[in-house]
C-alpha cells in the first residue's frame, strides 16, 4: 500500500486520484545545463514524503542533491556537480579528486581507497606497467554510467521508483571492473536503498576496495547535532596525541562552522544487531531531524567518521569500508585485500533512512544504543585496535 498524504491507498485509489503518478512522485532524467555541470545527466527522485534526491547518471550514478520538505541533507561542497570530463585524476598530485567532490554520496573504489598509492602491477602481466599509481580515493568517483533502466515499478499495491547502471572502470592491460548499481525507493516512504555490485569482468586477478563516502550537511549538521552509532571501540584518530583536543571538537558532538578548521578523521569498531546491520546516525535533536544510514558489516567491516567543519566547507561524514584507514599497502600486509578473480563479484546492501521528525530521531537513537552505547567521553583515547578483517 501507499501511503501519501495521511492515506493508505491501494494501486487503484492512486489511479482514481490523478492522471498520472508524477503528478506525487516519480523518477525524471535531466540533463544540467550551465558552468562546471553543464552536460551531466541526472535522475531526480521523489517519493511524495517530501523526500527528494537525485543521481548523477555521469557521476557513478552517485547521489547529489537530497532533500526533506525542503531542508537539506546532503551536502554540496564549492566544487559543484562538476562534468568528468573536466576531472583531471592525476592531477595536484593526487588530490585534484577534491575539485570533484561534492553530494550526498561519493562513491570510492573500484581497486583503490584513501590517500595516494603507488602499486606493484606484475599482476597484470605487462611489462611496460611496473605500477599502478592511485590518486585519492580511486577512479569510480567520475566515471559516467551507462544507464539501463528507470521508472516506477509496481509490485501489487506497493510502488517503487529504481534507477539501474552500469560504471565500467576498465583499461587494457589492467583492471576491468564492473559496477553495477540499482537504487530504490518507495513512494510514501522516507528511504533510499542502494544495492551495489562489483564484478571483474577481465580475466586478470585484481584487487577491490570499496568505501562510501556519505556527505552530511546543514542543517542536519548544526551545533550541538549529535553522531549517534553503536561504537565498541574508538580505534584511530588522525589527530591523536599532542594534537587530539587542539581544536575542541570530539568524536560525538558536532559545533558551529569554525574558520581554518583541519579535518579530523576518526575510524570506529561498531557492533552490529542479529542481522549484521550497523546502523549510523547524524541527528539533530534542537529540529528534529536527522539522517542514519544502515551497512551490513560483513560488506563494509570498517567505519570512519569525517569532520570537515571549515567554515563554507561544513560537513560530516559516514564512511562506510572494506579495509582499515591505512589503505592498500596495510590491507596487503595483514593479507585483507580483496582479489576477484573473472566473473567474481562483492556485494553491498545500503539504506539511507530520513529522520524528519522528533520520533523518528529519538526511535533511530533507541535502536542505535539498543546495539551498543557509544563512550560517553567525548576524547576516548584510541585503542589502535585493528581488528582483523576476513575477504572471504
């Protein structure tokens, strides 16, 4: 059944109302038309709650803009939803990825994550390639997708609005990887499912790493908004020792924008309920509003909360991982890279749950420290307790 608008209807009620379904929600393809997005196709979402977002068909078919009755979530950085074709990946030395970086959700992978790598290559077996070199967080990011499908799609009375693709990350001799993403929602509901498939479609062995890097903006992000998760342990922290309450700012509360603020990045061992779901949130309990986000830590075994509280750069973000922060050379070392082999494939099954009220937060809460209750220290020394990770 639907529900919009206070009612529950049927398929038929929601034909009976109105000559098309657009008219409450809907999936539409448009394409951007001016400065640094011009060109870039985008499918725009709404699912007749008020929620709304779209995916940059150009971009990964990452998520861009989302929205609740017209407050923001996602966040856009100064950079824009910039074309591909302006990317340069190599560029300022590997960090010419930030002139890219913007939305919701900025997917990293498909063989690379985290900083700037240089990578033996005798695995593909040609002699001129003694290396791969890795900017940050890999290539997927700005690679456009070769779109497969969109609509509505009726299943007996429930709807649900999908957009599928396919994000090949390919060269010759080299890596020839395959994304395959579908994203759902159900009209008269407040959530977003991604369900990601990484496949190697070549015939050499290739390592995979994956990470979702999850963008909250105001005003979910605001003073006293509150990182809510069920943290058994706070294993890392780039800013630790000397420098850990330099800037004030810890784990859990977040403050207003500061001025020359340098990102702070945090890695948490989580605890997960009887169905391997790791539930995050970023709330804000003064509006009642807030976004969580659902993993299974079987798929994405690490997280990492980033803290980027520069003034006109404000944001927070959930990262949900295959490996450990310290990238490709310490998942080699502990033996926890990913190698797929032709026609293997990894699996990911996310929810990104709107939190539009004071309910909703407090029952996102609830279930959050039903698993695990976070410290309660705002600084918990770092235990540098690095789990180990399983590829199988």
């Amino acid at each position: 059944m639907v529900s919009l608008y206070g009612q529950v209807w049927s398929r038929r009620d929601v034909a009976a109302h109105t000559g098309s379904l657009s008219q409450f929600a809907g999936v539409r393809l448009m394409t951007l038309g001016d400065g640094v997005e011009r060109g870039v196709r985008l499918l725009e979402f709404r699912t007749g709650t008020g929620l709304r977002f779209t995916v940059l068909v150009d971009r990964a078919m990452d998520i861009a803009d989302c929205e609740h009755n017209g407050r923001a979530v996602g966040w856009h950085s100064p950079s824009g939803f910039r074309h591909p074709g302006l990317h340069e990946y190599e560029g300022e030395g590997g960090l010419g990825w930030f002139r890219s970086f913007s939305g919701l959700l900025v997917t990293c992978g498909l063989d690379h994550i985290l900083f700037m790598d240089e990578d033996a290559a005798d695995h593909y077996v040609y002699g001129p390639r003694t290396s791969v070199k890795s900017s940050l967080h890999g290539r997927i990011g700005t690679i456009p997708a070769r779109l497969t499908g969109y609509g509505e799609r009726w299943d007996g009375d429930d709807c649900w609005l999908w957009a599928e693709g396919v994000v090949q990350q390919s060269t010759v001799f080299g890596e020839d990887l395959h994304l395959i993403r579908r994203i759902e929602a159900k009209v008269g509901t407040d959530e977003i499912r991604l369900h990601d498939r990484v496949v190697n479609h070549g015939f050499y062995r290739t390592p995979h790493m994956y990470c979702y890097h999850i963008n909250v903006g105001h005003p979910v992000l605001a003073e006293g908004a509150r990182y809510v998760a069920p943290i058994r342990d706070v294993v890392w922290a780039s800013h630790a020792g000397d420098d850990y309450r330099k800037q004030g700012v810890g784990y859990r509360t977040l403050p207003a924008p500061r001025r020359n603020f340098h990102e702070q990045v945090w890695q948490h061992e989580m605890a997960a309920d009887a169905e391997s779901l790791v539930p995050v949130a970023l709330v804000n309990e003064a509006i009642g509003f807030g976004l969580e986000v659902e993993t299974d830590k079987r798929q994405f075994p690490a997280m990492y909360e980033w803290q980027n509280l520069q003034q006109g750069h404000y944001a927070l973000g959930i990262e949900p991982s295959t490996n450990h922060v310290f990238g490709k050379p310490y998942a080699k070392q502990r033996d926890e890279l990913i190698w797929l082999e032709h026609g293997e494939e990894r699996r990911y099954d996310s929810v990104f749950r709107i939190l539009p009220d004071a309910a909703s937060v407090a029952a996102s809460v609830a279930r959050i420290q039903a698993i695990a209750r976070q410290p309660d220290a705002d600084y918990p020394p770092p235990s540098g307790d690095f789990r180990p990770i399983t590829r199988a």
